[in-house]
C-alpha cells in the first residue's frame, strides 16, 4: 500500500526537473520525520515555514539515542529550500494526511524511493542495489538462520529489508540520504557503523578484521584507488589494481568465512591483462570462483549495462564456474527511462542451488558450467558470452574446421598521422562508414597526406581487392569486402583488421570467406568475444582462433554463384530506394 501512495504522490512530478530528486528525497525525510514523532506518541504541525526548525529539534533532541548518528545524517541535509514552496507545501500535506489515514507503512517506502530514483534520468541522483536483485543475491547465499551478514556500502543498503529479522551488519560513510532515509524507516534489527569500509574498517577483533558468515554487497561504480592512500594495515590490498573492482572483492572477502555475492561490472570480468588477470587467476586456481550471472542490461542504476553477480565460496574447491545468462528477455521487463528490472529470479536461484550436484552441473540454454582450466586458458576472462559456443563442431553445422590464422594473414591496422610538411604521398583511408549495404567498401572520402616517415606503416595497410576489413572497434563485427575497384591508395582504417587469405587458403575466393563472416553463424562468434564495456572491441588473438569451416570445391561454387545472386538482389534494392526518392521528390522540384 504505501509504495503505491509514495508512487502517487510523486508520479505527477516532473521529473525532468532540476528540483526532482530534492522532492523525492523530501518525502522520505518527511516520512522519517512521522514515524519518530508516532513513536514518541507526540503531535506537532509541520509546514515549509517551520521544516528546517522541526528537523533541527528533532536532531537535538535524539543527541543520546542510539540512533544520533543515523537520524543526523538523515535530517541535516537540506533539501526544502531547493523546491517550489507550494510543491513542499504539497508533499508535506500529502505525507501527512496519508499518515493519518494509516496508510502509511513505514519499512515500505524505502522501496517505493527507490523505485523513483533508480528510474530518474539524472545520473547525480542518489541510488541504492533494486530489491529484487538484493532478495537474488541473499537467495543465491543459500544462508541458514542464525548466521551473520556483512553488508558494506551504501548502495547495499537494500539487502537489509531483504535480509528481514536477522544479524546483519551494514558499514558505509558516504553521503548517500537515500541510503539513510532506508535505514531509519526500516523495522530490522541491524548493526550500523558510519565509517569507511576500505580505510578505516570498523569491525576489527584483536590483530585482525572481523569475520562474518556471509557477506553482500553492491559496490560503488567507475572507483579506482590508490592502495598506499588506503593505509591498509591488514594486509588486504596486495597489488594496484587498475578497477576499483578488485579492492572492493579483496576487502569483502577479508571479513567473509563462507560464501560472498558482490555486483562487479563486467569491465572486471573481461579484462585480461594486468592485476586484474592476476587477481582473478589467483580466485580460481583457489577455487573460490562458484558462479557468475550476467544480469540483464540496465537493470542496476549505476552500472547501466554492465553488471554481473559474483559468487564466491571459501566453503568448498570449485574446480568448476556456473555461468548464467539472465540478460535475455525471459528475465526482465521494461521499468521507467530505460532501466529494465529484473524477474524470474526464481529460474536462476532453482539452476544454481540445487542441492542435486548432478543437475546443478547440467548445463541449459541459460546456464554453462566451464571447467577453471578452460577459463585460465581463456586469460581469465569471466565474460559468459565467451564460452557460450562450446565447440567448433556447433559454430560450423559439424564441419571440420581452421582457425582464422591459418586460412588468412591478419593485418592490424594503426592510425596513420596527418603530416604537416611535404607530403610523401597521398591516400584515401576507409572506415567501417565505408561500408555500403550490400557490403562492399565504396570509394573512402577520407584524404591523407601521410610523410615519409609514417610511409611504411601506410604501406602495410594498403588495401588491395579481395581484401576483407574487420571492425574491431566500437560498432564490433561489421565486415566489409574490397571491390575489384580498389584503388591504388586505398588504407585501412584503425578501426579496422585487415583479412587477406593466404596464397595456399583451402579457401579458394574471399568472397566466400566474407560470406560466412556475415553469416549468423560467422556473426555469433565475434560477438561471443566482444570485450569491453563504454567501448566495444576485438582482440587480435580472438580473431585469430575463430573457426572457419571447410568447404569441398563443389560448395565453394555454389557459394559464389550465391554471392552472384546477392548482388543482384542489391542491385535491385538500391534500383527500388532510386525510385522510392525519385517518387518522394516528384512533387517538390526547385526551380
């Protein structure tokens, strides 16, 4: 009942409006406000006139609760002088007269803020781990009662209503009200402290941190830290880690005995290079590493479409890792603004913690079970997209196949400098743009005047007809072919990788390469080894292992005479868009 009435209250807000977070804030104070003045069975008015004066009581007059620090963080912030007065005026009546009619429940707005924040369009605004990837992520604890729960962070605060009336324990100092306001409107008996979980970790026990039976944790996003400034004096950070990734899982894991699930961005999970490759080495060849689930896109505010849950197990060696898919439809449903929520948590909790050990290992067409070899072999990468096509046979219709690099030679191609002297030569550079249609590269627009001293790099990348070009940049996976018109000064951009088959290729056209590269199948495999996060791209030695099946003379010709074909089909689709504007511009010719 009460998410509905905070939701109606707010609804018809605007919130496209710079006061809009302060608003909705507001109505959590407000709220905070009503319960502690009920349980101090006192009456007093409210109004925009007197708010910051009954706030500031409300603060002093709690100076030796147990709740001081709590009911401080919540009531200092200043958020009434940032509204319209009729629209404060409006809340607080509104929260008022609900209250009265009882239709407030207290330990239920949390989540009905929640939903208007992690929703709003504004990346400033405060925002919390939604409730229903907190209740996946205890479900996927498989925790029994009386064991204790770590929770730092504030964004995890949601996993405290979830967790119910059981020993929780919560560690956050930053200045998130949203996270406060859940804290005081809450019914759960928790253990708070308001310091810095990574500097100063308060729950320390004689020498050491203290341990506790489960832990969870939604981390903050785009961190990285320098390890000496943490003056870490418990041995926890033992490298410099270029994500704030790693730090948050080496603290989490320092005062957890059992099993941890911790939201990581899949930045963390695909990196193969650097500390990060060393750290998730150092995670499976201990066999902590027990599952991973790609969430679905946008579903948690501050990583957008990059989350995925960890789960890691001190309990038992797994020499196996669950990989699970919840990004497909099946898995969430359109919110407000473009975030997605999840659902069907159920399906993921029923594959991965079953007690059977036989079914949890059986794979399906959501879930994948990948040996820890198989996952060092792959430079640790975590990403589930990467083993999603198990064997070639699969990739191929059961043809016997070749790696990329065996059929064709690989050229990467670099940026090529402007020279800002006497041009040694002149080219013309083509870019994915390039690319028409119907595939083929059209003549580059792109001019450069490249000096003698980049000349050789130039050269090197010179495309020639029958050339293949590879996007392995940003728009991944967009393949172009060079047409018989190539010219002379044609070069590669350096968004792209240049396929050249090789003199003694068992592929006898490149025209039939290009086609199965466009093909679904061709197509499902680079994006099986897409990397990264706010740009995509492909790794050289990804491309280099792809499979290209094997064809007999006979199919290779029957693949060129289909190439004939499409290109007669393009031909008569570009003849029809012809028309199509001829037809639109009949009616509208100048003078």
């Amino acid at each position: 009942m009460s998410r509905d009435v905070i939701a109606r209250i707010i609804q018809d807000l605007d919130s496209s409006q710079g006061w809009y977070i302060s608003a909705v804030l507001l109505a959590g104070q407000i709220s905070c406000w009503l319960k502690l003045k009920k349980s101090e069975q006192q009456s007093e008015s409210l109004s925009c006139v007197n708010l910051k004066t009954a706030f500031q009581t409300l603060i002093e007059s709690s100076s030796e609760s147990s709740q001081s620090p709590i009911i401080e963080k919540v009531f200092q912030d200043d958020r009434i002088s940032k509204l319209p007065e009729p629209l404060g005026t409006q809340l607080i009546e509104s929260l008022i007269e609900a209250d009265q009619r009882g239709l407030l429940n207290y330990s239920e707005i949390p989540k009905a803020l929640a939903e208007q924040l992690n929703h709003c369009q504004d990346d400033q605004r405060p925002w919390v781990l939604p409730d229903e990837v907190a209740r996946l992520m205890l479900s996927l604890l498989e925790r029994p009662k009386g064991s204790s729960l770590y929770c730092p962070f504030s964004q995890s605060v949601t996993l405290l209503a979830a967790a119910g009336a059981r020993q929780t324990t919560l560690e956050f100092c930053d200045s998130n009200l949203l996270a406060s306001i859940s804290l005081l409107l809450g019914d759960n008996t928790y253990t708070q402290s308001f310091t810095d979980p990574l500097k100063q970790p308060a729950y320390v026990e004689p020498g050491a941190l203290q341990r506790f039976d489960y832990s969870a944790c939604c981390t903050p996003t785009k961190q990285r830290y320098r390890v000496n400034d943490l003056n870490d004096l418990y041995g926890r950070f033992p490298e410099q880690p270029l994500y704030g990734d790693v730090i948050h899982i080496r603290h989490l894991m320092s005062q957890t005995l059992k099993r941890s699930a911790v939201v990581v961005s899949s930045a963390m999970l695909q990196r193969t290079k650097g500390k990060e490759k060393a750290f998730k080495y150092w995670l499976l060849e201990n066999g902590f590493v027990r599952a991973i689930i790609k969430l679905p896109s946008c579903c948690i505010p501050g990583y957008r479409n990059t989350a995925s849950l960890l789960v890691l197990d001190r309990q038992e060696k797994n020499d196996k890792v669950i990989l699970f898919d919840a990004s497909k439809a099946y898995f969430h449903q359109s919110g407000k603004n473009g975030l997605q929520v999840l659902r069907n948590a159920d399906a993921i909790v029923e594959a991965l913690c079953n007690n059977s050990a036989e079914k949890a290992s059986k794979d399906s067409p959501n879930k994948i079970t990948v040996s820890v070899a198989e996952i060092i072999e792959n430079d640790t990468n975590l990403d589930i997209s990467r083993y999603r096509q198990t064997n070639n046979q699969k990739a191929s219709g059961g043809r016997q196949t070749l790696p990329l690099f065996e059929v064709a030679e690989l050229i990467r191609a670099q940026a090529l400098p402007q020279s800002s002297g006497s041009p040694a030569r002149h080219f013309l550079e083509a870019a994915p743009a390039d690319i028409t249609l119907s595939g083929e590269v059209m003549h580059p627009d792109k001019a450069l005047a490249v000096s003698s001293q980049s000349l050789p790099r130039a050269l090197s990348q010179k495309l020639k007809a029958g050339d293949i070009v590879l996007t392995i940049k940003g728009n991944t996976g967009k393949v172009g072919l060079v047409p018989s018109i190539c010219g002379d000064n044609w070069v590669a951009g350096q968004a792209f990788q240049i396929i050249r088959l090789r003199p003694d290729s068992p592929i006898k056209d490149s025209r039939i390469l290009f086609q199965y590269l466009t093909s679904e199948a061709g197509q499902h495999y680079l994006n099986s080894i897409r990397s990264g996060t706010s740009v995509a791209f492909l790794q050289t030695r990804d491309i280099q292992q792809m499979p290209i099946p094997m064809m007999t003379s006979e199919e290779q010709s029957l693949a060129l005479q289909s190439w004939q074909e499409i290109k007669k089909i393009h031909a008569e689709i570009a003849l029809l868009r012809e028309k199509i504007d001829q037809q639109h511009n009949a009616l509208w010719i100048s003078d």
